[in-house]
C-alpha cells in the first residue's frame, strides 16, 4: 500500500517539474523578450530626447525671426502713417512695439 502510494505522489510530482519547466522555459523567453523591448525603449527615449532637443532649438530660432521680422513690419507700416511715432522695443524682444495714440481731429 505505502509503495503504491509514493508511486502515485512520485507520478504526480514528476508531472508537475514537466509543467514547472515547462513555464520556466516559457518565463525564461518572455523575460528574455521583454528585456529586449526595455532595452529599445530606452534608445527610443535617447534619441527622442536629442532629436527634440534639436527640435526646440530650431522652433525657437524661427519664433524668434518670426518675432524679429513682424516688429519690422509694423515699424515700417507705423512709420508710414502720419501722427505715429514707433519706438523701438529693446528690453524685450517679444513684446510689441510702443506706439503714440493716432491724434484725432476735431471739426
């Protein structure tokens, strides 16, 4: 009776190391393949990072020459208006030029 009964237990425990290794192979691979993945994240995000390094540097020069070439402009159309006196804006290249209030006429 006791040597059928380990015989049973024994069967049963080499069932489960089968499954065990089984899962253990298949974890191994996963575990494997999600390494892989982390790994090409992290160059994503490397060069992502660069790449928007870059890419803000380039929108902010063009905001600033886009800033430069409409402070221009309304110099030259401010300048060509009679009644108008434009000053140059030298603080603060963003913020707009300063303008006199247009004199109104009275009839």
């Amino acid at each position: 009776m006791a040597l059928l009964f380990t015989s049973i237990r024994v069967t049963k425990m080499h069932r489960e190391l089968v499954k065990l290794r089984a899962c253990q192979g298949d974890f191994t691979f996963v575990l494997g393949k999600t390494n892989d993945a982390v790994d090409d994240m992290a160059t994503l995000v490397r060069e992502f990072s660069a790449d928007g390094r870059q890419l803000v540097h380039a929108l902010g020069d063009k905001i600033d020459e886009a800033r430069q070439a409409i402070m221009e402009i309304e110099a030259r159309g401010l300048a060509a208006e009679p009644g108008r006196n434009v000053v140059p804006c030298t603080d603060d290249e963003s913020a707009e030029p300063l303008r006199s209030k247009p004199k109104l006429h009275s009839h």
